[in-house]
C-alpha cells in the first residue's frame, strides 16, 4: 500500500465556515472532557496506601478500569442523549477526536512526551473525516459530510490508480485547507545503494557543506523577521481583550509565523532536490536534534529546522530514488579524510581543516561531510572513499589519498 498526502486550497461560504468553525470548538469540548476524564482516574490513583490525600483521593470507584479509547468511543453515544449539541458533528469526526487524544497519551507513554494539555479557544485547528463511501473530490468540488459542497483549488489532479481514503480540515491563518489522503495498492521497492555517492554536514555558519566542497548558505528565517515580529507582539499587547481589533491583530501574527514556516519549508524542499541531483547515495549526520534544541545556540537552531530538513531530505530522496541513510555524528570534525589520522578536537572558532600529517587542508564542514561520506561507504561495505583523486570500484566512485598514490607509484 502507498499513501501519499495531498495539500489543497478550499473556499467555504459563509455558512460553511460558521458551521466549520462550530464544529471546532465542540471537537475542542469532546477533547478537554477526555483529557479531564482521563487525568481524574490517574489523580485518583496517586495517593499513598496507608494515608489519604486530600488532593488526591479515591473519589473514583477503585475497580473502575481506565478511560481508553474504546471506553470513551463508545460513551460518545450516551453523551449526544445528554448534550445533543454533540449530534452536529458528523459522528466519526467525534471518534476521531477521541484517537488524537489518544496517540498524545502513547507518545507521553512510549516516547517520553509531555503530558496531553488541554486545548484554549481557537487551539483545536483541524478536524478529520475518516471514511468516505465514494470520491469526495469530484472536479472542482469537495463533498463533505453534513457540511455539504466546498470549492476546491485543485492545483495538481489526484493519480491514476489512487483513491481518496480520508480528508482533514485544517484552519490555518491564511485560510481553509484540506488535506487528502490517497492510496493506491502498489508496493514501491527501496532504493538500492549504486552510483555515485554523497556526504553533507549540517551546520549553522554554512547550513549545507558537501563532500564535493560545496558550501550552502543558512538563510535566517525567523531572526530577520523577529523585530517585525515583535512589534506585531507589543501591538498585540495593548489591545483590549475581546475586541475586534486584538482579533485582528492575532491574525497579524499567526500570519507572519506562517510566512516563516512557508518559507523555511520551502527552501528544505529546494536543497532536498538539489542534493538528489548531484549523486544516487547520500550521507547525513545522525544528529541528537532534542540536545541541539537546548544548547546555548538553540534559537539559531529551530530556526534552522534540521529535523524537518532530513525528514525532507528523506521524502524527497524516497520519492527519486535516492538512496538515503545516516550514519554515527561522533568525532567527524576530528579526523582528516585524507588519512584517516585523528587531529583532535577543534575550537568552533577554527573553521579550516589542516592536517598535521599529510598537510591536508580543506574547510572544516566539508572536511566532516567527507567523513560522513566514508562512514556510510563502509558501512554499505563498498569501500572507503578518501579525497583528492577518484576511482570507480563497481557503479561507486571511490577516492584515494595521496599517499596511497605515491606508494602505487613508487611500487
């Protein structure tokens, strides 16, 4: 099976986006009440066997089991009876609501998230339609459940062979999307290791150096923008609650944020098909992204996004087959690629790579893309590649050092 998503543009009329908007919050009530229901039988749960708290007592029956997602599924139904308010919204986008709570609690479980939080007026942004019985998407049109016919800019067309499995509502600041799921019965092999072949190193001084001496540069998203940012905050701030012009005003801002997201987002894609043009194999840093995030440039980095550059890299590498992979972060500034002789640890201020063995010299990040590159060779087992001079060992260029060609020379 092979799902893709696809991204589109709606125009909901006025009453659609009354109704859409309606159908947020109640979604944004049923998650609260969960996340309520659940978090009071795990209070409930935390006081000590020989004294009661007066925080936390058994104010649930001890033999009530846990609030899951089949239990609260299936308490929906009792719940529209009492609140009928409920029966608006189509019924599996209510069940839907109940799964994201969810998939929250097994990442704070399984994957050490934060505890689910609950969600403020205007945080519950999408909803989802799980099922339909025919094609939603018919010309121009998007039929959806109980909301009725919705305009759609149907920028690119679905495939041949694909159908429409669920769509998701997302309100954004710049408008109305849906997000369409489609799928198609068709298995797509992985891509095999052969050709030729690339190491990148990621960094703040230059975003992108490659093996092939290659320098991008790190375009600074959110710190050009953030003065502009925070004169929209500090106008933000003097508004009166509740009226329309702080309204407006956190339009203002929810736009700028989405202006940088686009744009970062956008310039991930465009390095991820730039790489993909230049080689059939390539390398990247196993980085520790979360240890990144909290270091004492952690500003400079979110604003780079390298997670959602190697995620990118690797949807884009996927989809061209490319061959991609990552391979161990640890000491790659400290060896010389030319002959593999640890140098030592260097300052971040020295950002030229020069080996006091061979005489190697090359730019510090290119030099740590090349043991990137060799790492990953060697562990496809196609052989070390070192710089300077190229040989072709099967459908893998292959580089060699200097000294091994004077010592092919002199033998």
């Amino acid at each position: 099976m092979l799902n893709l998503n696809y991204c589109y543009r709606i125009y909901p009329d006025a009453a659609q986006e009354k109704e859409l908007l309606e159908w947020l919050e109640i979604c944004r009530g049923v998650y609260n009440y969960a996340l309520a229901e659940r978090k009071e039988w795990i209070n409930s749960r935390k006081c000590k066997v020989n004294a009661c708290s007066l925080h936390s007592e058994y104010i649930i029956p001890a033999d009530q089991p846990f609030p899951d997602y089949y239990r609260q599924k299936k308490a929906l139904t009792e719940a529209k009876k009492q609140y009928p308010k409920l029966k608006q919204v189509q019924s599996q986008v209510l069940q839907e609501v109940i799964g994201r709570l969810d998939k929250a609690f097994n990442f704070f479980w399984k994957k050490s998230f934060g505890f689910p939080r609950f969600k403020k007026y205007g945080q519950f942004r999408s909803i989802n339609f799980p099922q339909f019985k025919e094609n939603p998407i018919t010309g121009y049109q998007l039929k959806l459940p109980k909301i009725g016919t919705v305009l759609i800019n149907l920028h690119r067309p679905i495939p041949d062979g694909f159908i429409v499995k669920q769509v998701q509502i997302v309100k954004k600041a710049s408008g109305w999307y849906a997000v369409a799921c489609i799928q198609s019965d068709v298995k797509i092999p992985s891509p095999i290791p052969q050709g030729k072949s690339l190491g990148i190193d990621l960094g703040l001084e230059k975003f992108i150096a490659t093996s092939q001496e290659e320098l991008i540069a790190r375009p600074k998203f959110f710190i050009e923008l953030q003065s502009k940012l925070k004169w929209l905050q500090r106008r933000l701030s003097k508004k009166q609650k509740g009226s329309k012009n702080r309204l407006k005003a956190i339009q203002k801002v929810a736009k700028l944020h989405e202006h940088i997201y686009n744009t970062r987002k956008n310039f991930h894609y465009q390095v991820a098909h730039h790489l993909c043009d230049q080689a059939q194999i390539i390398f990247a840093e196993d980085l520790n992204l979360k240890a990144m995030s909290r270091g004492m440039l952690c500003k400079h980095t979110l604003d780079a996004g390298f997670g959602g550059f190697l995620e990118a890299l690797k949807h884009v590498a996927w989809k061209r087959d490319v061959y991609f992979e990552k391979v161990d972060a640890n000491f790659t500034s400290q060896i010389c690629p030319n002959c593999g002789v640890v140098t030592g640890k260097k300052d971040l201020s020295i950002r030229v790579h020069e080996c006091s063995s061979c005489g190697f010299k090359t730019d510090r990040d290119v030099a740590a893309a090349m043991i990137v590159e060799q790492r990953g060779l060697a562990a496809l087992g196609l052989g070390v590649k070192l710089p300077v001079e190229e040989e072709v060992i099967g459908d893998v260029p292959k580089r060699i050092s200097r000294a091994s060609r004077r010592s092919r020379n002199a033998s």
